[in-house]
C-alpha cells in the first residue's frame, strides 16, 4: 500500500518514515485538496488526512481513491505516535476493503 499524506498531518513522524509515504507538503502550501484527490486517484494512493472535506466528497463520489480521515482533537505528536501504535495496524487491514475508514480516538468506523 502506498499513501499520500495531507498537508494537516506531520511529515516528521515516525510512522510515515519509509518510501511507502508521499507527502502534499512536497507540492507546496497552497496545493488544493481537490488536486490532492485527483493525484492520488491517478496514481493509486491512500490519502490520510484530517481534513473533513474529503469525507463528503466520497459520500458523493462514485469514483474516489482511498481515504483514512482522522477525525481526532489536535493532539501533539507524542499522542498522535501512541494512537498510531495503538491502531496503525488495524487502519492498514481495513484500508484494503473499504473505500474509507474514519479514526477517531474511541472507534474505526469504515464507509
């Protein structure tokens, strides 16, 4: 699986550390979400994002690229690595039959 990580989540983290991992920051700040989309429905990739916007596009969309939408308070990157060490794994599983899986702190919801 490869992913393409929005420009909301940090590119400096641990988990996104290895060449599986694209980033939006790469394209510069003002990259539109809807390219970001667009990109990552050409090429195949994962977008993992907070960013709400996308959870209403799939709702819409009968074509749309995969999405992890982390629906989780601003938390600094110490409890962002602990959620990932916590749920990662299952995220990944899920990922690979349904078109979204929405993360928040207590459930993963999968659309």
């Amino acid at each position: 699986m490869k992913f393409l990580v929005d420009a909301n989540l940090p590119r400096k983290f641990t988990w996104f550390n290895t060449a599986d991992f694209s980033f939006a920051h790469d394209w510069g700040d003002a990259f539109p979400d809807k390219a970001i989309w667009d990109y990552a429905l050409e090429n195949e990739l994962i977008i993992l994002t907070r960013d709400s916007d996308y959870f209403h596009w799939i709702i819409q969309a009968k074509v749309s690229p995969k999405i992890v939408y982390f629906k989780l308070q601003q938390q600094g990157r110490k409890e962002l690595e602990a959620y990932f060490a916590l749920h990662w794994k299952q995220i990944c599983k899920l990922i690979k039959t349904h078109r979204m899986v929405i993360a928040t702190i207590d459930t993963l919801d999968v659309f």
